[in-house]
RNA sequence: GGGGGCGUAGCCCAAUCGGCAGAGGCAGGGCGCUUAAACCGCCUCCAGUGUGGGUUCGAAUCCCACCGCCCCCA
C-alpha cells in the first residue's frame, strides 16, 4: 500500500533515538514512583513471530503509558537460552549450542527492536552466561543446604536402544522413541528434587489473593489438588500382622470396600502375589512400566481392555468396618507416586471402580441410596446412608466424620491431607542446561561445590553426536573432579537443571544485573518486586508460574530474599493464542505469519494497531484471510492520522464557533475513554474511541468552514499523546514536527480530561412502556425524578398508548431511563 | 467424566450497574476526484443477541437445561 510517508526511513529513525537518547534506561536510585513491568522472557527461537509481536506491543504499551504517568518503569529484556531445541539443533548439524543460540538471541532482539518495544538494554541477561549459570548454582546449592534440593530414586523414560533418558516430548504417543522406535521403558534412576511439596499448604492459600486471571488461578488450585480424607490400613487376612495402607477421602463408603488395589510399583506387590497368579501379575506390571501415566489413568481403554489392566494377587485383606475379606488387585490406573499407592476400591461409589468390578465380576454393594430416577452404574453425589452399619441413616458429610472417627480406633486411621503436586524433578540428561553442582565422592558421599569454585561450566570441546547421550556423561575432563572435602579422585554430577529452574527468578536479576558477589541485592530487589504487570502466554499457568512462586517463597524463607514479598507477580496479564485453522499458529505447524513483510506497508506500527485493535487482548484470535485487509486498515488510520496532523485538504481559520466546543468535548471524552480503557487492558476500544475521534475530527476540519486552529492543534496533540503507547513511531514523528525537532512525545505526561468538558449539557433519557422503548427526550442530567416521569407521561407517543388510563407502575432511573406499567 | 471460558450483522468485534442492541474495523454497494485505475474523500449496508425455559417493570447481560467451539484436569 501507498503511504503519505517513508515508514521504514521513519520507524528505523526512531528506533534509533529512543536507543541513543535512553529514555527507557532507568536506575535503581531514580525517585519517582516505580513501577514493574515484565513479559515473561522468551526462549531464543530466532526472528520473532506473531505470538511475539502480540506479547510485546501489549508490554510495551504498559512501558510507555506508565512512563507517561510519570513513573520509574523497570522494563528489561533477557532471554530463557537454554533448552532442548538448542541442543537438538545442534546434534543435527554437529555443533556445538551455544553459536547457534546466540544467533538466533541476535535475531530475536532485532526483531523486537524493530516493533519499537523499547527496554533498558544495560539490564539484558541470558541464562547461558556464565554469571547467570553461577548464581542458578549459588541458589541450588543453598537449596541443598536448607534441604529443600534432595537426590531420590525416579521413574524416567529409558530408550534402550539410545541408552539415554528421554524427556517426556520424545517419546512418541505409541510409547517409543522418537529417534530409534524402541519401546521406552521407565526405569528408576537417582534424581534431584525441589521439596516443592513443603509449599503445597502455601501456594495453594495465597492463590486467592492474586489478581490474576481467574482462570489461571483455577488451574493452578487443580495442579496442586489438595484433597482432604483418611490415610489407613487394611490389614493381611493371613495373619501375617502386615497390612497395606490406604488414603481415601470418602471413608463414609467403607462398608462398600469390595476388594482393593495396588499400584503396580508397590513395594508390598511382591509379597501379596501368590505363587499361581504371578505370572498374570508380572505380565502386567511389565505392561504399566511401558504405559505413560496418561494412557494408565484414561478410563477409555486405548487399544487395551480393562480386564487386561488388573490383576488378581491371589491375596485377601480386611475390611476394618465389615469385617469381610476382600482380595487384592494390582491395576494400572492407580499410581505409585499418589496418596499411599494403594487403594480401597468402592464400585457402588467410584465410577472407575465400578468399570473395573464389572470386567472382573467383583460385588457391588451400594452405601449411598442414590436417587429415584438414578439408571444404575456408580453414584458418587450425595444422599443417605445405607448398608452402612453405624453410619445408617446419616448424610454424606455427617458419614465422613463418623467413619474418620471409627479409623482412628479400628486399622490406625489418621486424617490426612494429600495434593496431587509432586515434588519437582529438575534433573536432565542434557547438556544444554545448567550443569548441577554437585560431586560424588566414594568417601564422602554428595558433596556440594564448594561456593567459591562457582560456576561449574560444561566444556567447549564437546562432540554433539546422534547417540542422544549427553557429552557431559562422556567427557573425562569434565566428569572426573577431586573430592572438595578429601581431596580423593570423584565423580562430577554430569545433570543439567531443567530450564525452568532458570525461569523461576530471573526478574529478581533483572533488578540488580551486574551484582558479582549474589544473585541480587535483596535491598535492590525489594525495592522493585513484587512486578507490578507480569505479561506472557497462557501456556504458562502452570509450571512456570507455580514454580517461581515456589522460588520466591523458599529463596525468602533460606535467607537470600530478606524483606521480599512473598508472591513475585502482583498482576498478571495472559494474553490470549494466535489461531490458524483452528490449531495454534507455532513453527511446528508451519503456520507462522511472518512480521517482517508488514514493516515495509503499515509499518511496526499498523501491525501493532491491529494486534490491539483485533479483539479482546485475553481472547484468542483466529488469523483468517482477512486479517490483512483488517491490518491495512489500521495503515490507512495511521495515514489518515498524518494527513489531518500535516494539515493536508485543511484549510485554518481564527474565529471560534459552537462546532469547536463539540469537538474539544469529543477530544476530552477521547481522553477519558482511553485513559480508563488502557487501565482495564481494553484495548481495542481505546483503539476505536481513537478512530471515531479521527473521524470527526478529520470531517469537522474539512469543512467548507475550516478549521479554527487552536482547536485542531488540541485536537491533534490529544490524538498523538493517546496514541504514543500504541504506535509510538508515527507518535513520536508528528509531535516533533510540531513541537520541535527535540520535544519526544513520549516524555510528556499523559492529557488529564478536563471534568467541565466531560459534563453534558442534555441527555437523552429513554422512556419505556412495559419494558419497551416507545421515547426518547432530551433532558438536563440533573433532572428530577417527578420532572422526569412529567415529561415521560406527557410525552405525545406515551399519552397516546396511556389512553388516559393511570399507570399501575412506574421505574425511573434518572436521567436515562423511566419505565411506565400501564 | 469433572472444572473454567466463549457464542451479537456476511466477517472481526462494541454495548460501566440488568435500562436506546451498534462504537470501531473488514468485506460489499453508490457517488465524488481521475483521461482511466489505484489512492483519497463522502454516503450506504435491508439485518442479528446459538436453542428452550426461568427471575424481573425491563435480560445480549443474572439463573437452569440443551447445542456448538476452545482451554485445563482426568
């Protein structure tokens, strides 16, 4: 499309300044009013696609808006640099990940420059540096010492044909490898842990208070999933004097225990398999070690039917309540690593117990009498108590107290809170990660390096072969260390921490960059934290939110965030995901549309207009055909917005009429609409109110009158003002070729709307007869209720429907609405 | 299966508290400008709250059920 200007020449001009003049560099001892703004930091993936540009016109909108109400703005930039599809590509073309990473950082903050999203680029980190791999091993290591960082055995997904663990994505749906298709085995290996469980209590509380999306919250209450109930054992009906334990948070049902189940890892497996059923059990057990825990706990059976996925142990166990014995199953779909592992099965009550009953002709015995109409099956809603002995006649609530009570006493019940959250698993066998700093000595056991031997570096001089093996395991020089405490030859750890230990407290960096000796100065960092608008995709509700809400709270609590909030990010906004026929636009699906070719037509700015403009920022949108025909759009407002600025088809005059006051009324409602839109990330209607102003002011200016000058130029200045946040480059331009070549736009504060011009002269007031619309009058907005409702009834339309008869009701909401009932 | 969100014009979307269904954009149509077209300017767009109930003086908005799409957990 044809433009009235250069935008190239123009936006790369201004790029260019804001980066000379620094005026989004701000110190930590600048006095005015601070204020946070943070979108979550990208993983280096190369130029920058629509997602990006999405994130970052909203973020830098709430940059240049806050600046402009005249705050101290901390906007930094860094980038999550390590990660698998470094790695991968690296194995692919026999490199090593660094050069490829730190090309594709190049390319990504060039792409971001070129939105005209500015930072304080002074504060720029990347995860890969070696200072920042120093202070993520800093905070391990005093995560360790507090025992929050614990080695422990782990199921993880072994290739034997690779001889390497897989992370979870390269494993195939049909459960193989995706390099060699080997079946994937879980194999136990031993692994780092964070003790994230201790904050389960926690994180779960402070949720509430967040102000953040509601459904993020909910997702990461359900993540969590605390669950409330009774831990206790059914005793060996052999007499043994053993018994397995038990979690369940409906001990009201206990009376329907039918028979029980364990997990195909429980410890006490082996010892319940009677000799003629071991080889059914042991063909099972092999069958969930190859199953991922989706596949075991979907109730569709994918492919394998539901009698093939239990097993009779041949032993029996006693119900504490009936006193019956009941036999004992192994089944896939309960999990070794939740509750106790093993469980009470109530098929009258649980619906996948029911199915599993069902397929092995287990006994059903109801002690919830279910509703009338109820068709049969499982009923888990509420009702009275049946076949329940003591608990007869009770309520669901009222059973579940009375039950607890009754374990306590009989099979060494104790209530017990239980969360589905386990404790996060932050090794990997990578290499592209930070490395863990940790040294096996034969003596003296895991030995943390020492502090001032900080970082722990994985070396250059790596081959990154096909093997899926990670050089770190391989490479002598690196694995071989000596013992800190003995001094005796050792084993180095050769793990990586899992990116996302990284990402949980890189904005406490952000404040305090170049510090030397620590992460960040606690003084420092409290004096910025909690983040005021933390920005980022959806997709990251869970992990990495939860995580650095962890960090946050353990980093306090061991002595490196004295004086911190305890919750990181105050607001949080998510925005919503790009769609392409239906899937989510990403580079996997090839589906990407690339920004670069709008910068030459609409510029960085029409593109970031029609990002604001096309819907609800929370809301996904889909990228349909005529997405470019509604980002042209936003060049042509743009262009508009030039030709009115530089006066083209306008002719001036001095002298004022009552056409000036409507449009100063119009540019301050402008001001008030846009002001209160920006503060409520309503942003594509600050970006209509600021049409329509064009629009009229644009009509009003090419009137055979003319413009009087001094209205326009309001007019005008207002429009610049309000739109700098949202096409600062255009913005930018305009305002200093009216105000001087040195006056910037975004440096001026942001237009008050004066109240006398807010105030309406007259209002239309609607007036209804049983609800519907049969009026309209123009009244003063400080009209009375009686006036009002005298003029609704001698309104021609009303008297004539009225017919003289005398209203039975009459609702007036002065001064827009009154509502007449005849 | 459970939880959350959404459904308004041909399309994307507006509608503070429950009170005039229409702000803005796209597409379409017409006129002006032009030798002509593009650009630009002006005008126009017949119409519609997914379905069925309920609450209310009044429902796109609140409640219930159903249909359809999306997300999270299983």
């Amino acid at each position: 499309m044809a433009r009235p200007f250069d935008v190239v020449a123009l936006e790369s001009k201004w790029q260019e300044r804001w980066r000379d003049l620094g005026i989004y560099e701000v110190n930590n001892d600048d006095p005015r009013e601070r204020f946070y703004a943070l979108c979550m930091y990208p993983y280096p993936s190369g130029v920058a696609h629509q997602g990006h540009v999405r994130n970052y016109t909203f973020g830098d909108l709430v940059v240049r808006y806050q600046t402009m109400r005249g705050k101290a703005v901390l906007s930094p930039f860094g980038f999550d640099s390590f990660g698998l599809p470094a790695e991968n590509a690296a194995i692919k073309a026999g490199s090593h990940p660094r050069p490829f990473t730190e090309a594709r950082i190049i390319e990504l903050r060039t792409s971001v420059q070129k939105l005209g999203a500015v930072y304080d680029w002074r504060r720029e980190i990347s995860s890969h540096e070696a200072e920042y791999i120093k202070c993520s091993q800093f905070l391990f290591l005093k995560m360790f010492e507090a025992g929050l960082a614990y080695r422990a055995q782990a199921p993880v997904n072994w290739c034997p044909g690779c001889a390497t663990v897989l992370a979870n994505e390269q494993v195939l749906a049909d459960g193989t490898c995706e390099r060699s298709g080997d079946l994937v085995e879980r194999k136990d290996l031993e692994q780092w842990f964070l003790a994230i469980t201790k904050y389960a209590d926690e994180l779960l509380s402070d949720v509430d208070a967040l102000q953040w999306p509601e459904r993020v919250k909910s997702m990461q209450r359900n993540w969590i999933g605390r669950s409330e109930g009774v831990e206790f054992s059914l005793a060996f009906a052999d007499g043994s004097g053993r018994a397995l334990r038990v979690f369940t948070t409906r001990p009201d049902t206990g009376f329907g225990v039918t028979y029980a189940v364990v997990a195909p890892e429980h410890h006490l497996l082996e010892a319940l398999t009677t000799s003629e059923h071991e080889v059914a059990v042991s063909e099972l057990v092999q069958r969930a070690r190859n199953s991922s825990e989706l596949e075991r706990t979907s109730s569709s059976d994918s492919g394998v039917g539901l009698d093939k996925r239990g097993a009779f142990t041949g032993s029996f166990v006693v119900n504490p309540f009936s006193g019956d014995e009941v036999p004992v199953y192994v089944a896939d779909y309960v999990l070794g690593t939740y509750g106790t592992g093993a469980i009470m099965a109530v098929p009258a009550e649980d619906e996948r117990d029911f199915a599993f009953a069902a397929v092995h002709g287990l006994p059903v015995v109801r002690t919830v009498a279910p509703p009338e109409a109820f068709d049969g099956g499982a009923y888990s809603g509420d009702g009275v108590k049946i076949n329940s002995g003591f608990m007869d006649g009770l309520d669901v609530a009222s059973a579940k107290i009375a039950a607890s009570e009754f374990l306590v006493g009989h099979g060494d019940g104790s209530s017990t809170v239980n969360y589905r959250l386990r404790d996060w698993l932050v090794s990997r066998q990578r290499f592209w990660g930070c490395p863990i700093p940790i040294i096996y000595c034969s003596s003296c056991g895991i030995v943390p390096v020492p502090y001032e031997q900080l970082p722990v570096l994985a070396p250059d001089d790596v081959t990154m072969d096909s093997s899926g093996q990670s050089p770190l395991a391989s490479h002598d020089g690196f694995r071989n260390a000596t013992c800190p405490t003995c001094d005796e030859p050792a084993r180095r750890e050769t793990d990586t921490l899992d990116t996302f230990f990284d990402s949980s407290w890189y904005y406490l960096r952000f404040t305090d960059p170049n510090n030397q000796q620590r992460p960040f100065d606690p003084e420092i960092a409290a004096s910025w934290m909690p983040v005021d608008q933390y920005i980022g995709g959806v997709e990251h509700a869970i992990l990495h939110l939860l995580y650095a809400r962890f960090f946050m709270k353990a980093m306090i609590d061991i002595g490196v965030a004295p004086g911190l909030e305890r919750e990181p990010f105050k607001r949080l906004f998510t925005q919503g995901m790009i769609r392409m026929d239906g899937s989510k636009m990403s580079k996997s699906k090839g589906n990407l549309v690339a920004p670069e070719a709008f910068y030459q037509t609409v510029g960085a700015d029409g593109l970031r207009l029609f990002h604001l403009f096309v819907g609800p920022p929370t809301d996904d949108f889909d990228w349909t055909d005529q997405s470019k025909e509604a980002i042209d759009g936003c060049g042509r407002f743009l262009d508009r917005l030039f030709r009115v600025a530089t006066l083209d088809n306008i002719t001036l005059r001095t002298d004022h009429d009552e056409s000036d006051d409507a449009i100063r009324r119009a540019v301050h409602r402008t001001i008030a609409k846009v002001s209160s839109d920006l503060e409520q990330w309503s942003y594509n209607t600050a970006v209509a109110a600021l049409m329509e102003l064009l629009n009229t002011v644009g009509k009003w200016a090419r009137d055979e009158r003319g413009a009087n000058e001094e209205t326009l130029n309001e007019a005008v200045d207002a429009l610049l003002l309000l739109l700098a946040p949202m096409a600062p480059h255009l913005s930018a331009e305009l305002w200093s070729q009216r105000h001087g070549e040195s006056s910037l736009v975004h440096t001026q504060h942001w237009p008050i709307a004066d109240p006398e011009l807010l105030r309406e002269e007259l209002v239309t007031m609607v007036v209804q007869v049983a609800g519907k619309l049969k009026a309209r009058i123009d009244v003063a907005p400080s009209i009375s209720e009686q006036d009002a409702i005298a003029a609704a009834l001698s309104d021609p339309a009303v008297a004539s429907l009225l017919a003289g008869a005398t209203p039975s009701r009459i609702v007036a909401k002065v001064p827009r609405m009154v509502n007449i009932v005849p």
